[in-house]
C-alpha cells in the first residue's frame, strides 16, 4: 500500500486529472509473465454452513495463462495530468461466494458498483492499509451500492468478505484513466495516452504466503511492484513487457 502509494502520488503541487481531447495519443502494450517455478498456493479456509460458499478454494494470489502469462496484474502509466475520460463503471461482483474480478483498475472518483450476484448475505469491507474504506453488507442477491465516492485518492484497497473468509479481491485506483489489469495471457493494452515519457509501474499483488491468520486465510508477501520508463510517440505503439519471478 504505502510503496504503491509512493509510486503513484502526484509530483508536490500538481493539480487533479483533467479530461482533454487526445489527438495525437499512442499506445502501450505487453505481456506480464512469470519467469520462475511458480509458488505452491495454499487453499482458503472454506465458509462453514453456508451453501454454495462451504467448499474450500485455491488461493487466487497468482493465476498463471499458457506461457506463464500473469493474469492480474496492473500497469499503471504515471504523471499523466491531462488525458481521456475515465470509462464507464467498474464493477466488483460477489458470484458463488467469489469476488469477480479478483483485481479491478480504476480511476479515483469514478463510480464503483460493488454487487451481490449471490442470494446469500455477503458483507465486503475495503481497507487501505489499515483504513476501512468501505464496509457494506449486501444481503441479498442484485444488491448493489458505488463506492466511487469513497474512492477519490489514488492507492490500493484490499477487499475482505465479513461472512466469507475465503472472499478476497482488490481495488488499485489510479490517478488517471490509464491503468489496465492483464488479461488470463497475461496481456495488456493501454490507449489514447499523450505523447511524452512515462514512469510506468506494474503492481501485482504478492504471491509467497507467509503463514495464516485467525480465520485461516493466508498471510501474503508484500505486493510487487516493478517500474520501468518508457516513450509514448505520437499514434505511436510502445511495447512493454514485464517478468516477475
Ligand atoms: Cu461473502
């Protein structure tokens, strides 16, 4: 959180994000790949007596494509203060006592659904660090509250289920609209970005457990984090590839 924090803080001074017309905007793209024996994951600890969330599941931490594609994780493109509009809403669902997606992107202030797709009672709490951010219980199916409000600074919530110890996912948000989370090969696409040098930073969220807590979940490493520069020309096409080991 604070190392993520630190990485993508606006320079001292520098305003908020700006929507303005991109013409001449290129694009960056690459591959996360892991380039190791990927880690042994623990399982989750399973709910008890609650139907269709009792079954014990692999830990999501890392999830591997054909090639050693990393699915999950971020690239953030940093500093850029004036740029596209944000896209539509992100959505965080809880289906079959499952966050889906296990990491979504998106840009400080724009509307964030969080929904119950189960006919269970689900209660996500989003926490930054140690701050709760969120802390919201949905007890029944299509329920569905925005958290984009809470979410107007730029960092990296952790979402936690209060009925399901299992449930896990998180939130980075960005100051900007360019960020994008990697696909099952491990790709990512980023468009409309202003001509210009860029910090670019790729988070990923850890992967070595460390132990269990009370409730049995598995205590995580640190996230990663990998940052790397790059020249976006005008309606260029840039390539960046990241390995995480
Ligand atoms: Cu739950």
């Amino acid at each position: 959180m604070g190392a993520l924090l630190s990485v993508v803080a606006l320079p001292a001074g520098a305003g908020a994000y700006e929507v303005a017309s991109v013409a001449d905007g290129g694009s960056l793209s690459g591959v996360v790949r892991f380039a190791a024996p990927p880690p042994r994951l623990p399982q989750m600890p399973a709910a008890r007596g609650v139907e269709a969330c009792d079954e014990a599941r692999q830990a999501e931490a890392l999830v591997l494509g054909p090639g050693g594609g990393v699915r999950g994780g971020v690239v953030l493109v940093e500093g850029v203060a004036r740029g596209k509009k944000p896209g539509g809403e992100a959505v965080l669902d809880a289906q079959r006592c499952v966050f889906v997606a296990h990491v979504t992107a998106t840009t400080a202030g724009a509307r964030m659904l969080v929904k119950n797709g189960d006919a269970v009672l689900h209660h996500p709490r989003g926490l930054a660090g140690r701050t709760t951010v969120f802390d919201l219980a949905l007890p029944h199916r299509h329920d569905t509250i925005d958290v984009g409000r809470r979410l107007t600074r730029p960092g990296v919530v952790r979402v936690l289920c209060g009925a399901h110890p299992h449930m896990s996912a998180w939130l980075v948000v960005h100051d900007s609209p360019y960020v994008a989370v990697t696909d099952e090969r491990g790709a990512y696409t980023i468009d409309g970005i202003p001509p210009g040098r860029y910090r670019v930073t790729l988070w990923h969220e850890g992967y070595r457990a460390r132990g269990a807590d009370r409730e049995g979940r598995p205590r995580w490493e640190e996230p990663r984090t990998v940052t790397r520069a790059v020249t976006i020309a005008p309606h260029g096409s840039a390539r960046l590839d990241f390995e995480l080991r």
